[in-house]
C-alpha cells in the first residue's frame, strides 16, 4: 500500500473505479490529491492531463489522479461533476476546493497554494502577510457586493450563510460569494482584516457591512435595499439574452471549447451550416442556467434560439433536419441554413 502512495505522489494515477478511488483518497488523506474529472473526447482534457503530468514533476508530496467522468458515474454523481474538464481538490479526504474547466494557470495557483498551506512553519518575516493583504483587498472588490460564505449560494454549508443568501434574493441584490471553505489563508485572514470574527461577511464596494445580525437590522429598518446594488430582473435579463444575437446557443462552454458532449454535437452541426451565431456559456452564470430552465419550459441544455424563440435541443435540432431532408431533399447544411434563417413557430 505505501508503494502504490508512493506512487501517486510521483504521477499521475488513472482511476477507473469508485472502490479505487476511495481507497487512494483514503491513502493520501495526510497529504493533497487533485483530481482531474475528464473525457476522451474533449481536447481540452488531454491538455490539462499535460499540464497534470507537469505539475506532478514540480510537486512530488502532491498526488495526482485522472478519472474518466463518464466511465464512473457513482463518483462523478456523488461530486455534482456536469462538465469537463473540473478539477477537484481533497485534503483529509474532504473536498476543499474546485475548479471547472481548462484554465491551466489557475489550476497551477491552486495546486501551489493548497501544497503550501499548513505544510510550513510561518515565515519569519511581514512579506507573506502583506501579500495576503493585498489579496483581501482584491477578493473584497472583485464585484460591487462580495459574500463570504461558507459554501456557495446555490448549497450553503451553515444556517448562517443560507439565511443571508436567501435575504439577499428576496430583495433581489445582485453579488457574487467566496467560498471560505475553499481557501483557509482567506478563511483566517480576512478575521483579521476585517476585524470581524464570523461568517457570513457581506460587503460593499469593498466596505465591510456586516454579519446576518446586522443585515437583519437593515432589512428591518429598510436600508438594505438603498445600501446594496440591485440585480436586474431575470426575465428582462433572458429576454435580452436570448434577443442577443439572430441566432443564440445556451451551452456549456463556447465555440471554442464545448464542455459536454450534446454541447459539442450542436457546435459541429451549427458550424457546418455556415450560420452565424452566438454562444452562452451557462457553467459561467448559475441564474441563467437555472432561470433559462422556466423561461423557456425547457429543462436541458443546450437550447438553441433564432430571433429570440426557442428551436430546442440537439435532438430537436437533429428532427428538424431530418424533417426537412424528407421534403426538400435538401443537403444538411442548405436545410439548416434554410431553417435558422427563416424559423417561426407559426411554420410548425
């Protein structure tokens, strides 16, 4: 057993059962293990098993692991995986931080972050300090209104932090979260920068506001909603969205980079038609992914739109082609071509 951990610590590890998966989180549980959820057919993963297998040399006390998503759902499932490549990382057997998609420097900050944290002794001197400082002031302004919190607004991880999310929805205030259980140099830091002992920690334009507590007392004495910034209303918002351009794609990636593979699929059918269009990825906006969902009556992804009305999904697509081949003995490209630049629903 400690050769196979041994191992893992000097490359990367090819996973291809849940049991074995277990059994090496088990075995590194002292030490830090990425995981790279990956597929066969994204490019974009064989790139990051690249800059894996480079990282692996760079850091040998790290162990590595590639894990085909599809090819163990049980795991992928447990860890919400949706689309590749994502990154997870464990410490303690427990999951402290994520990252989705093919951003190699980012992986490489977090990698050298979370290998250096709580494996050295504090430095002697105020530089690392400092840095930390600057890196606060940078989390606290990186939107008009910053949550931290533990966990995320879509799964808080404590009462505290879902009560202040859901106070914050309910008078539809526009922010964006920290997850401090992600980071713990934040988790502590910001304590002291803040000079604020708990969590959730609300701030705006970079000044601390308060805690639940406090929050509260601004719901009630109905300052909240002249102090933080307010969110435009989702449905305006899709509306605009899906008017966006002639042709709009709802997907989980971009032109660039398709992150599952009905994503990928409609990409390759639309760029055959020579149609322009335009591209959102959902992965990057959680209220889009899931507002779409009841706008459109539509619970999948991707959704493709011409002139703001909703065509559907691959196998929409694929139908209508098909339809069309039957009555017009049209090529594929020239059928969708004709479709996407002449659909209304009143022609179905």
């Amino acid at each position: 057993m400690a050769a196979g951990a041994a191992e893992a610590a000097a490359a990367v590890v090819e996973v291809g059962s849940t049991r074995q998966f277990e059994e090496l989180l088990r075995l590194t549980a002292k030490s830090l293990l990425v995981v790279h959820f990956w597929a066969p057919w994204a490019p974009q993963c064989a790139q990051m098993n690249d800059v894996m297998a480079e990282l692996a040399k760079e850091h040998p006390q790290v162990s590595f692991v590639k894990l085909e998503a599809e090819a163990v759902p049980e795991v992928s499932e447990k860890y919400g995986i949706s689309s590749v490549p994502t990154f997870l990382f464990f410490k303690n057997s427990q999951k402290i931080d994520r990252l989705d998609g093919a951003h190699a420097p980012e992986l490489t900050k977090k990698v050298q972050r979370h290998a250096s944290s709580g494996s050295f002794p504090p430095s002697g001197n105020e530089h690392p300090k400092e840095d930390l400082n600057l890196r606060l002031k940078k989390l606290t302004h990186a939107a008009p209104c910053m949550l931290f919190m533990k966990g995320t607004p879509q799964e808080p991880r404590c009462g505290f932090s879902k009560q202040m999310v859901e106070i914050l929805h309910k008078h539809n205030i526009q922010f964006s979260s920290f997850d401090i259980f992600s980071d713990e140099e934040v988790r502590q830091g910001l304590k002291t920068y803040s000079n604020w002992p708990t969590y959730p920690q609300l701030y705006v334009s970079g000044e601390l506001i308060g805690g639940l507590d406090i929050i509260k007392e601004l719901e009630a004495s109905d300052e909240l909603d002249t102090i933080c910034p307010k969110a435009p209303k989702l449905e305006e918002r899709l509306k605009v969205l899906t008017n966006k351009a002639s042709v709009m794609l709802f997907m989980k990636g971009n032109k660039q980079e398709a992150k599952c593979g009905f994503s990928k699929q409609i990409l390759e059918i639309l760029n055959s038609t020579g149609v322009e269009y335009e591209t959102f990825d959902i992965l990057e906006d959680e209220e889009v992914r899931q507002g779409l969902k009841t706008f459109s009556n539509w619970p999948t992804y991707p959704q493709l739109y011409v002139k703001g009305e909703l065509v559907g999904g691959l196998d929409i697509v694929k139908d209508i082609a098909n339809v069309h081949s039957a009555r017009l003995h049209l090529s594929l490209t020239s059928r969708l071509v004709h479709i996407l630049s002449t659909f209304t629903f009143s022609a179905w």
